[in-house]
C-alpha cells in the first residue's frame, strides 16, 4: 500500500472510523428491512464518504478503497431499487465487516489485505446487478496470511422490533486474534441546549479520575454530615450544662445574699442607721458571682448563635447533597453506553463462527436499547463473545442434524437484556440440542471432580462446565476444545459482582443468564454485625432475609448436613464468621426467644443461607473503593467503603460465599434434591495431613507419602491446622510440637475435644525425644510419637498399623 500510515492520524482515523463503521452496520440492516428508505442510503453514502477520506488522509487506501466502491453501489441503489435486497444486502454487510476487522488490524499495528474478491464483487454488481448469485469467498488477513471461506446466505427475517441475523459469511482474522476492546479511551459527551447540539471528546481516564473525585466528594460530604450532627448533639449538651451552671450560680448568690442578711441582723445595733448595701458587706466573692453569672449569660447567647450556624451548614449540606447527587448522576450517565454499541461486534462473532463451521445461525436481539456502566460493558463483551462462540459450537447442529429431529435448518440465538432493580440481566438462549449431562459427568469423573458412584442431578451436573479444563469437545480446534472459557466467563462476571447461572434441556436448548450490577462504582449495600465489625453485602446479592429462632439454627449447625427447613425446601446454613473469623458456629443461646436474621443467596439456582449477628441498616449509592493488591487475592471481599464516621467497612462478595459453602458440603447430602440419594464412592487413597513450620520437612514428608500412593494436605502451623480441618477431614495427621502461633500439644489438645476430629489418628514427629514430652502427649491422646530425623520405613509402618487399626 506505500508508505506506512502516520501513527498520529492513525490514532485519530480509528476512533473516527469505528463509530463510522457501527453507524453504516445499523443503517445496512435498517435499509435491509426497508430498501425503499432513500435517506438511509443517502446517510450511507455520506458516512462512506467520510471513511473514504479519513482512509486516504491517514494512508490506508485498502480501507477507502473498500469504501470508494461501497458508495458507488449505495449510489447505484439510490438510482434503481434492487428487486431483491437480500444478497447485494449481505455482500454490503460483509464489506462492513471487513472494514471493521481491518480497523481491528490496524490497531494491532498491522497491514489489512486489499479484498480483492470483495472489491471484484462490487464491481461486478455494479456492471450487472443480476450477476449476483451468490457470496464471494472472503479474504482478511495481514501481510501473506489469509482466510478465504465461501459465504452462502438465505434471505434475511424482520420479526417486529428483533433484528434478526441469518447465517454467517464473514471469518475470523486468524487463530491468535484478540479483538480490543468496543471502547478505545474517549467519551463522547453531548451538550444540549436551544442553540447547538455539540459534541466534545473526554479521554475515558479523566472521565474516570472525575467519577472517583465525585465519590471521594460524596465520602467527605458524608463525614462532614455526621460531624454536624455530632457538633449539633455537642452544642446542645453544652446548652443544657450552661443552664445548670446559670441554676447553680443563682441558688449561689441566694445563699450569698442570705449569709449578709444574717450577719447584719446580728449587728444591727452597732449600723442600726446603714443599710446592708451602703456598708461594705459585699466581698470580692459576691462580686465574682455577679460576673459569672453574666458569663453564663453570655455562653447562652453564643450557644444560640452556634445553633443558628449549625442549622445554616446542614441547610448548605443538604443543598449540596442535592448538587452532589446531580453532578455524580450526571457523570455515571456519561459514562453509560448503550448495548447496541456492542451489536455489531457479537453480530459478527456469530456470522463468522457458523460461517467457519458450516451452520447456519440467526441472532434475535431484544432490548438492545438499554445502556450499562462503560465498565461494566467492557468486561462483559468478552464473556458473550465467548458464550456466543459456544452457542454456535456447541449448541447449535449443522442443518441436515436440525432437519433430522424436526427443526428449522436455521438455528437461533435469542439475546435478551432487561434491567430488574440494581441489575442488569443478559440472557442468551439457543435451541440447539443442549448439553449433554453425561458428557459433562464423564469428564467430570475424568478430572477427578466427583467419583463415578456419585449420583447428582442433572442441573447440577451442568454446573461442572464452570470448571478450567473441563470441555466435551470431541477434538481441540481454534474455536473450542481447550476447556478454556466458561470459567474465565465466571470469574470475570464475579468480579463485576455478578453472577452465571445455566440451565439446559436435551434437544431444547440451552440457556445462559448473567446478572451484573448497573455500576461497579456506586451501589446499595445491606449494613450487617458480626461480633464488633460491621460489613456491607450488595443489596441485589441478597434473595431476601428471614429470621430465624436460635433453637432451630443450633440444631442445623448440629446436623451433619447443616440444613435449615425454610419454606418447603431444605437450604444449607453457614454462619458468617465461619468464613471472616474461622468460627464455624456462633455462641447462641438455645433458650432464647429472638429471632436471628438469616440472609438467603442463591448461586447456580441452589439456595445458601448466611446467620449474622446483627442488621444494621442499608445503604443507598454506597461509593465502592479498591482493596488493593493485598486483599486482591480473598474471594470473600469485592471492595471497600468509607462510611461517615471516617471507618473502613469491607464490601462482601456472598455469591463468592455460596459458591464455598456448596463446595464444602459434606458429600452425602444434596441439597433441594430428596427423591435422590448421593452415595460416597469406597476410598481408593487416603489423605494425611503434615504439620510442621518446616518447609523442608514438608516438602521432604509429602514426597514420601505421595511416592507410596497417599494424598498429602500440608499445614504451615497449628493454627493453619486447625483452619483447613474445618473443611477437610483426613485420615492421619503428622504433628510437629513447636510451631509458631499454636504448638503441636494445643492442636492435638483441640482435636481431642472436638467430637467431629476426636477420633482422627495422630502421630508426633518432634526433635524433642524426651520422656517429660512423651507422656505428655500420650496423656492427651496422640497414637504415635517418633523423633526426627524420622526412618522412612519405620514411619510408613506406623502409618498403616495406624490406619488398618483405625478401619477395623
């Protein structure tokens, strides 16, 4: 193409050109539902034109060639409607996907190929539209790389207000393409008034840093309300101790004035002729009192004034609280983008990948006007991108399959957005032949997940597809395989504090939803207790809250599989502190006759049930802060808030929570599923655990077990012990005596009380051989006790004499 394209115009052309290649993908599909519309092809021609130019200026003439021949044939059109604007509608729409796929390239700082089959099918329709029959083979690509895939297209549907895609013609760049993200770093922000309608660009990171000045803003308003409140409560206590003080000093001189009184009666024959107050009968006391009591009076007038000021600052807070509210509205909004923005984009996903394996496929997007947080848009296009490649993949059969089994050759992919409250739910549904749950169990055995006696049900086995590495794809290929994808899905939705649910019928379909907040950077939060903490769960987190009698949580804690009756189901029970303080059951008083609140979540469609201490209240646009790199990696916290009194209050992540508590179920029991009973499959390995502050000795003992067919759980220390044996139980543990945090006698000691543990055999391995040491730990009742360096043999007979004992 000649010279290499001037980055700076570069830059400023792609921003130009993926807003103009949005525009011309929606008016093509608008003219394909209308050809008649001769102002949507006048707006093409313009907007092609505007291509075409920016193209030439910034060096890229493969691009404004495309767009030079492209409004020839808009002009052509304009002159003489087509007879049938189907297929000279889909050439049109395949060239725009071009475009936009060589922008693509063009920001990885590549070269697009000139389509010349592109560019000789447009030409040729113009010398004679007839001769069009079908699509050209596509090519795209970067230096000698291309893909050339033929393109067959039936006729486009209108259903209403859907837009309906038919099978794809357009393919992928390559098998190492990632696409950028929709947005590129500049707002587009809109002035509207009487006399212009102007358009300013906002690059997206000062955009950000003004959303989080306003919330900072909304914190420090906050601190300054409750410090008014405070000072108030202050003013007018002050209020209440000068009128006691006034009180005091009044009942003072009283007595001052009592006590003269008295002494002159005494004297009246000596001053029979002088009044009281004409002698010198009033000390310099008498004369302080009369001076503090003006400055009780004085202190009362400022404290009036005070008041006065403090009603002044709250009516000024509260205009400002208004002013605030407007401004940090005003900002979110600006940052909201409509999910049509996104249209084009997962449009050609499915266009290309049924094109690449011969399906054929249509998209029905409903509510696609709505708009999401910029931020959060961005984080979900890869998870549907994903989800949409699957639908296709995996959901959808080749046409001669569909026709097999009595359905259309054309399959269909429903994507629906709808807001419910605080949330945004993206449903995506196709009817291919859903998920096959033996497939997902097969691999799931595979992978060691569940063991082959274990029966579930089918929609929780589907649940499995969320795990890394687990794909029923018969052969890798570049599209699926790898068993890379529906957990990345999970985790990128969890960290908006979202959550994916699935759910599947054989030869009906399968369906996706997502549920992710309207803003990662304000929401509502439920205040709850815990012990003399306070913590904040995201209101749209919550299914709802019931109360609960602390009789009936004692016995589900009791239970061995801690399920609480609520309704007509049985729903798992945790207590919070289990997962923030490591106590898995709170100090409750059987007795007692308050209820306790309980805080239901539901994740993959299974209810979980979290006990607190304590409601606090809620909170409405709670600003949420980043934890930082040190608390990054805890699953339990999605955030931090300030609240008004200057404290740091954590924002719980529940669904994270449910996630946990379902996966530390104990394997006999299925929650919600009665009419089947889970079996526990006969133990082919056992598992001990070593304790010991030694990472030598660790690595040393576990290489040793594993070489003779155990699984090996390690433990830093005593207290990282006893954590990790609330959530597994092994069949030996190894124990050293002195460890940092809890020694060796204090953990035997715990598991010796806790009749869950109290039969779990333990032997000692310490350097400390004495005797005094010795009893001591077969008092507590240990059932071996070796001394470092240990004999490897000796020790692995202590093992099974150990173990055999313990299953007979």
């Amino acid at each position: 193409e000649g010279s290499a394209p001037d980055p700076e115009l570069l830059d400023i052309f792609l921003d130009e050109a993926g807003e103009l290649t949005e525009l011309i993908g929606k008016l093509l599909q608008e003219w394909q539902q209308h050809p008649t519309q001769v102002q949507v092809l006048a707006e093409l021609q313009r907007h092609l034109h505007t291509l075409k130019g920016g193209a030439r200026m910034a060096g890229v003439e493969s691009i404004g060639d495309v767009a030079h021949e492209m409004e020839f044939v808009f002009e052509d059109l304009a002159r003489t409607p087509p007879a049938q604007a189907g297929l000279i509608g889909q050439l049109l729409l395949q060239c725009n996907d071009w475009l936009a796929d060589a922008l693509n390239v063009l920001d990885r700082q590549e070269r697009p190929l000139l389509p010349e089959n592109l560019l000789g099918a447009l030409k040729a329709y113009r010398a004679a539209p007839q001769s069009l029959t079908q699509l050209p083979q596509m090519q795209v690509g970067t230096g000698s790389t291309a893909v050339a895939m033929p393109g067959r297209m039936p006729e486009p549907t209108v259903d209403g207000q859907f837009i309906r895609l038919p099978d794809p013609t357009a393919a992928s760049l390559s098998a190492d393409y990632v696409a950028p993200p929709p947005m590129q770093g500049l707002f587009a922000v809109q002035h509207n008034d009487q006399t212009n309608n102007e358009m300013i660009r906002v690059p997206a990171n000062l955009m950000e840093k003004m959303i989080n000045l306003a919330g900072e803003q909304a914190i420090n308003r906050a601190r300054l309300e409750m410090g008014t409140t405070s000072l108030g409560i202050t003013i007018e206590e002050m209020g209440a101790t000068i009128q006691r003080l006034a009180d005091q000093l009044r009942r003072m001189e009283g007595e001052l004035e009592t006590q003269i009184l008295s002494r002159h009666e005494g004297e009246m024959g000596k001053y029979a002729d002088f009044d009281p107050l004409e002698m010198d009968e009033y000390s310099s006391l008498n004369q302080l009192s009369k001076s503090l009591a003006e400055s009780a009076s004085d202190l009362l007038d400022f404290k009036t004034t005070l008041v006065d000021k403090i009603r002044d600052s709250e009516s000024l807070l509260l205009q400002q609280s208004r002013t605030q509210t407007e401004l940090q509205e005003g900002l979110m909004n600006s940052r909201l983008v409509p999910f049509s923005r996104l249209l084009p984009r997962l449009q050609r996903v499915v266009r290309q990948t049924a094109t690449e394996l011969g399906k054929q496929v249509e998209l029905v997007v409903q509510n696609a006007e709505g708009e999401l947080d910029r931020n959060i848009l961005e984080h979900i296009v890869a998870p549907l991108e994903h989800m949409l490649r699957n639908a296709v993949d995996h959901g959808i059969e080749i046409p001669a399959d569909r026709i097999k089994v009595g359905k259309s050759p054309v399959g269909k992919i429903v994507l629906d957005v709808t807001r419910e409250g605080a949330e945004v739910v993206i449903a995506l549904a196709d009817d291919g032949h859903g998920i096959d749950v033996r497939a997902v169990r097969k691999k799931a055995i595979e992978r060691g997940l569940i063991s082959s006696e274990t029966l579930m049900a089918g929609r929780d086995i589907i649940q499995f597809i969320f795990h890394a590495g687990l794909s029923t794809a018969s052969q890798v290929t570049q599209i699926s395989g790898r068993g890379v994808g529906m957990d990345v899905v999970q985790n990128e939705v969890r960290q908006l504090g979202g959550n994916v649910s699935v759910s599947s019928v054989m030869q009906q379909g399968t369906r996706f939803e997502m549920r992710v907040p309207l803003s990662v950077a304000l929401t509502d939060a439920l205040m709850v207790g815990l012990g003399e903490r306070n913590f904040a769960i995201p209101l749209p987190q919550i299914d709802r809250i019931i109360r609960v009698m602390p009789k009936d949580l004692m016995a589900a804690y009791n239970s061995p599989s801690s399920l609480l009756r609520v309704g007509h189901e049985n729903i798992q029970v945790r207590y919070l502190g289990e997962f923030l303080q490591n106590q898995r059951v709170p100090a409750l008083n059987e007795q007692s006759h308050t209820a306790l609140p309980v805080l239901l979540v539901r994740y993959a469609g299974q209810p979980v049930a979290f006990q607190v201490d304590r409601l606090v209240g809620s909170r409405v646009e709670m600003v949420v802060k980043p934890v930082g790199a040190q608390l990054a990696g805890i699953t339990e916290i999605s955030g931090a808030t300030i609240l008004g009194n200057g404290s740091v209050a954590l924002i719980l992540d529940f669904i994270a929570m449910a996630r946990q508590a379902i996966a530390r179920a104990p394997q006999d029991i299925f929650v919600n599923v009665p009419a089947e009973v889970v079996k526990v499959a006969a133990k082919e390995k056992y598992t001990i655990m070593v304790v010991d502050d030694s990472v030598t000795v660790r690595k040393v003992t576990s290489r040793f077990l594993e070489r003779h067919g155990f699984e090996v759980l390690t433990a830093k220390d005593g207290m990282d012990a006893v954590t990790k044996l609330e959530d597994v139980r092994p069949d030996l543990m190894l124990l050293d005596i002195e460890m940092p945090r809890m020694d060796g006698f204090e953990v035997a000691t715990r598991v010796r009380h806790n009749p869950k543990l109290s039969t779990l055999p333990i032997i000692m391995i310490t350097s400390r051989t004495g005797e005094k040491h010795r009893e001591r730990a077969f008092q507590i009742g240990v059932n071996g006790y070796m001394g470092k360096p240990f004999q490897e043999a000796e020790l692995l007979q202590n093992i099974q004499e150990i173990l055999n004992s313990a299953q007979a």
